[in-house]
C-alpha cells in the first residue's frame, strides 16, 4: 500500500499537475491513514485489505481527536481520491471508501467587502503608489542605484525600507489590481508569464487547477497599474545578483520580488496584509477576499452565473453558486441601513 500511495501522488504531480499545497495535504493525509492502519510493531495491510469499515474507524479516530469537519471531510477525499485511482488502475474492483459518508459541513457565506469598500483601497494605493513616482515623497529620493546582491545579504534579510518603498509599491499595486480586476486565485497570479499578458486587449491566458488553460479580461485600472509596473520590473531584474537567460522560469515571471525571482505565494499574503494595515482598514484580508470580491460584486452588476463560473475556472456551477448568497447578504444589509421602514 506505501507504494501505490507514493505512485498515486506521482500520478497527481506528473499526471493531474497538482499544486505543491494539493501534493503536500494528500501525501500527508494518506501517510496518516497508514500509520492509523499500521501500529508500532506491525506492517502495513495489503491494499486488498483495506475495507469500509477501517476507514470508518478511521474517521471516528480523528472525530475523537477533536479534528474539525472539514479537516476531516478532506482526509476522506484524499483517500476517494486515492482508491478510485487504484480501481483505475486495477489494483481493486471497487472502492472501499464509497460507502463511507461524508461529515456534514455547516455553510459558510463567504465574508465580501463591498465595491465601494474595495475601490477606496485600491484609490488608495494608487495615490500612494503616485506620490512615490512624482517624487512628491522624500523616501522615492532615497532609493539606491542598486539593491545589495541576495548572494551578500544574510539569509531572510531584506532591502533597505527605502529601495522597497521606491520599488516595490508600483509592484504590489499592479498585483493587487489584477487580484481584483481578474479574480485570480494566488497560484495563477504568481504563475503568469509575459507571454501571458495580451495587453493589447487587455487578456491574460490563466493557468489553473489540474492545468486548465482559460481567458480572462482585466479593466482599464490594472491595465494602468501594469504599465508602470514594467519599468520598476526591468529594474528589478537588472539589479539581482542573478544571471537568468531568456528560458529561465523566473526570467519570464511577470511579478519578480526584490531578488528578481518570481514572487511566491505566501509573498502575495505578506503584501495583502501590509497594505490592509498602511491603508488602516479593519478587514480581514487576504488573497482570495479578492477573489470573492470580484465574483460578488460581478453578480451584483448583473452578470450571468455561467459567465463568472467561466471567468473564475470553475468546474462546477455549485462552487460558483456560493456568491449568490453573499450577493444577497450584501443587498440586505444595504437596505437595513438605509431604508426608512428596514
């Protein structure tokens, strides 16, 4: 069984083209099936083995632990996931986790802020974003010729304040907007390459989950925020201690952090966490509040429930489905502050 399990995520990785943070919870949800399975002292149980009912104990070892439903409800996935591959694959007949239920999940509306709340912090930044490249702020004077090399700063060590305040705000603008502006999940922003930007039109070519390629749009305001993102890219790039030909993966990331590599994931938390607290906002933000924004409030407008389920690369209408209520929850409270009978 260790081994088909060891098989079966290079079968996501390889196959499906999983993300890293997919990979990472599967690989350690089916390890803690098999330590479950497999006491000190014992060997692991033949696949064949593997019956209903042991994972039944299973969940209700994890339940007994205190685990949390929807930590639970992922576990079970993972291992559907996994023995359906092996049935495929014709290591068993059927799936011995197809009789055990799913624990029931409370739903949850997720929590939207409005778009006049989402365009004042945007305004925001770019008025920010303005004063450093007019030269109206004294910290854009104070920018170096050249960022210290990565390979003479100390490990986790960073620019001066100055070099990232001049640099990197038109960067972090430009991202944002294109968080909201196209309702990217963060693995696709940080993903983009050049050759992904159609400026022209104003299209990005979007790579998401399981490597499904799809089109979307972006407004006049990223469109904005991007052309005076390129210059402070080149910059970055020319003042990294690296040498990246044209082939290289980073070479052709289109959000470069201040080493000129292409900017990761948990990055694009740090900077949304940042500006929330420059701006002085009491939300509580992250990447994919963006996300969620830019549905609800495209549904808000009147857009079709097909076209934004396009637009956010979703396979399923049902996921797409939750912005409704959120939708509707923002209407209420609308009319509850300002109707004179609410």
């Amino acid at each position: 069984m260790k081994e088909e399990i060891q098989k079966y995520l290079e079968y996501l990785r390889n196959v499906k083209n999983s993300s890293p943070h997919t990979l990472s919870n599967y690989g350690n949800d089916l390890r803690q099936f098999l330590v479950f399975l497999s006491p000190p002292g014992s060997a692991p149980p033949a696949l064949r083995a593997v019956k209903h009912g042991l994972i039944r104990e299973f969940i209700s070892h994890l339940h007994d632990h205190g685990l949390e439903k929807s930590s639970i409800a992922r576990k079970l996935a993972a291992l559907r996931s996994f023995f359906k591959y092996c049935v495929r694959e014709g290591h068993l007949k059927e799936s011995p986790a197809r009789l055990v239920p799913t624990p029931k999940l409370p739903k949850r509306i997720p929590s939207v802020v409005s778009a006049e709340e989402m365009n004042g912090f945007l305004n925001h930044l770019a008025g920010m974003a303005q004063e450093r490249g007019d030269g109206r702020n004294p910290a854009a004077k104070r920018v170096p010729a050249r960022i210290p090399p990565a390979a003479e700063t100390q490990k986790n060590s960073r620019p001066p304040v100055a070099a990232e305040e001049g640099l990197l705000l038109r960067r972090d603008r430009a991202l944002l907007e294109l968080l909201y502006a196209a309702g990217l999940r963060v693995s696709e922003l940080t993903g983009l390459n050049l050759l992904d930007v159609e400026q022209k039109e104003r299209m990005l070519r979007v790579r998401g989950k399981g490597n499904k390629e799809r089109i979307v749009p972006y407004g006049e305001k990223a469109q904005e925020a991007l052309e005076k993102y390129w210059p402070v890219r080149e910059q970055l790039r020319k003042q990294a201690n690296i040498s990246l030909g044209n082939g290289d993966a980073h070479a052709q990331a289109v959000f470069l952090n201040y080493a000129g590599r292409r900017l990761s994931q948990r990055s694009v938390g740090r900077i949304v966490k940042k500006y929330v607290r420059l701006v002085n906002v009491n939300w509580d933000l992250h990447p994919h509040s963006l996300r969620h924004a830019f549905a609800t409030h495209l549904l808000a407008d009147g857009a079709d429930l097909r076209a934004i389920q396009e637009l956010l690369g979703h396979q399923s209408l049902s996921t797409t489905q939750r912005y409704t209520h959120a939708s509707i929850r923002q209407l209420m409270e609308v009319y509850d502050k300002a109707h004179p009978h609410a």
